[in-house]
C-alpha cells in the first residue's frame, strides 16, 4: 500500500491515478473529507501533513510515503522528525519527497528553508528515500486564468526569461515510478521541462490554442510583488521574484532526468495547456 499526501493537487491528483492504474491499493490523504471515488484501490483518508497525529490511520500498512508540502507548510508547522517517526512506527520504508530545485541552487534562500529541512529529515530517517527537486511548474500559469477568461490577457513580470518549466504530470509520473520501482534509493532527481520557455512565449501558446489573440502585460518587479505579497510570505515573494527575473545557470538548464526515467521526452508547455484548456476559455 502506497499513501500519498497533497492528494488533491496538481501532482497528487494524477499521481492517485497512476498508482491505482497501476493496480497498486492507495491512500489519499487530503485536508478536507472527500466523497468517495469509486476508483478500485483508493481509499481516502483525511489527515494534515502538519499534524503527524492526524496522519497515523492512513500510514498504517504502507509501505512507501510520498510527502508533498503545500500552502503554509512551506514554511512553517511541527518538525518533521515527528511526522518521520509516524511513518517508521506505521511500517513505512520507503520515502518520496518532492522538494524543490531551489534546495540545490540557493542554499541560503530563506523561502526554501522548510523543504531544506525535510529533505535534511528523510536523508537522516533511516528509510529508504528518494527526493525530486523541481523546477518551476507548468501549472504556475493557472494564475493567469482569470485575466485569460474575462479580458484575453496575460499579466507577468520577466516576459523575456526564458525557464525549463515542468508539467506537474510529469512530476507525478516519475513519483509512480520511483515509489513502485528499485534502484532509486538514495537518490536525487531535478525535474524540469523539455526547453526554457518565456511567459510571452506561454502567452502566445495560449493565444493558439484558443484560436484568439491574447495581450501580454508585462509587470514590474515592484508591481508582481505587490500582487504575490497578498498570499504568500514575504521571503516566498522575493525568492520566487529573484529565481523568475535572475535565474542562476543550474536554474536555467534542462535535466535529463525526466526523460531517463520515463523513457520519453519530459512534456512541453503546450501539452499543459491542451489538457487544461477549459481553465482558460
């Protein structure tokens, strides 16, 4: 049995998918109850990463754990040696936790301070471990959908820059992979898109695939913080701000991982956009 946490995301939502298609008996965990899925294999379970005590029913019986932070748990909540331990007491050995390709390139960066801890918490946990850093997500242009629906625009800062951006799918399949498969024990993957690609250039492919024109509006550094500063911390703003407007090389380079653990090419921008068109229309 496999639990997955952040069940309900971009990344945990197709993974459930693959691991239940695979014929594997799977544990979603998400926050809030959710109906049951009628998906042979699943059972959903509700538990907080956050909360190691609210987790224990669903890692009962696992033998692997993929571990994804999200929202606030980023950058604060309980240690994760705790939540580390529940998975020991419950049987699991084998980890799979997804942190960020930040954790390498920008050691000191205070915004990825809490994933440096996990990863330095499975790393020294005594079970088997693998960690995907990736990089930026495809799916970040989810933020774009309402400008996109109600005035066919596209508002971004750093139209020009160019990143290797990673469709969360892909994510999700190399987690089904290394969670179901040996070998990967102890191992490091950095996941990133197929070729750099601009927000102008995401704009355009999204003004394609529509069949109309869509503007793009490039912001201000100051103007995209003010805007992310509503719902993020502020060591998150500027540290996603220094990564979108000065990449480092290692930021702007294409892994091969991807590709060697799928046995295909990692997914292009433009596969994103026609599976989650109807966001957009």
């Amino acid at each position: 049995m496999i639990t997955v946490t952040g069940a309900t995301g971009n990344i945990g939502r197709t993974l459930v998918e693959l691991l239940a298609g695979a014929g594997e008996q799977v544990v979603a965990v998400s926050r809030q109850p959710q109906p049951a899925s009628g998906a042979a294999g699943v059972r959903w379970a509700q538990g907080d990463l956050g909360d190691a005590r609210s987790l224990r029913p669903a890692l009962e019986g696992s033998r692997a754990l993929f571990l994804l932070l999200g929202g606030e748990l980023n950058s604060r909540g309980e240690s994760p040696d705790v939540l580390l331990e529940a998975a020991k007491g419950a049987g699991v050995d084998r980890i799979v936790l997804v942190s960020s390709q930040v954790s390498a390139t920008r050691p000191d960066a205070a915004s990825h301070a809490r994933l440096r801890e996990f990863e330095a918490a499975v790393r020294t946990s005594g079970r088997e471990f693998t960690v995907l850093r990736p990089g930026g997500f495809a799916s970040n242009a989810f933020a774009w959908a309402e400008t996109v629906r109600t005035k066919r625009t596209v508002l971004a800062p750093f139209g020009d820059v160019a990143l290797p951006v990673v469709d969360p799918a892909d994510i999700a399949a190399v987690a089904a992979t290394v969670l179901r498969e040996d070998g990967h024990a102890g191992r490091t993957y950095e996941l990133t898109g197929p070729a750099p690609i601009s927000p102008r250039e995401q704009a355009a492919i999204l003004a394609e695939a529509l069949g109309e024109e869509v503007a793009f509006v490039e912001l201000s550094r100051e103007e995209a913080h003010a805007h992310l500063a509503r719902f993020m911390p502020e060591d998150v703003v500027t540290g996603t701000l220094d990564v979108l407007g000065v990449p480092l090389p290692a930021e702007l380079a294409v892994s091969p991982d991807v590709a060697e653990l799928l046995g295909r090419p990692a997914a292009p921008f433009r596969a994103w956009v026609e599976r989650n068109l109807p966001a957009f229309r």
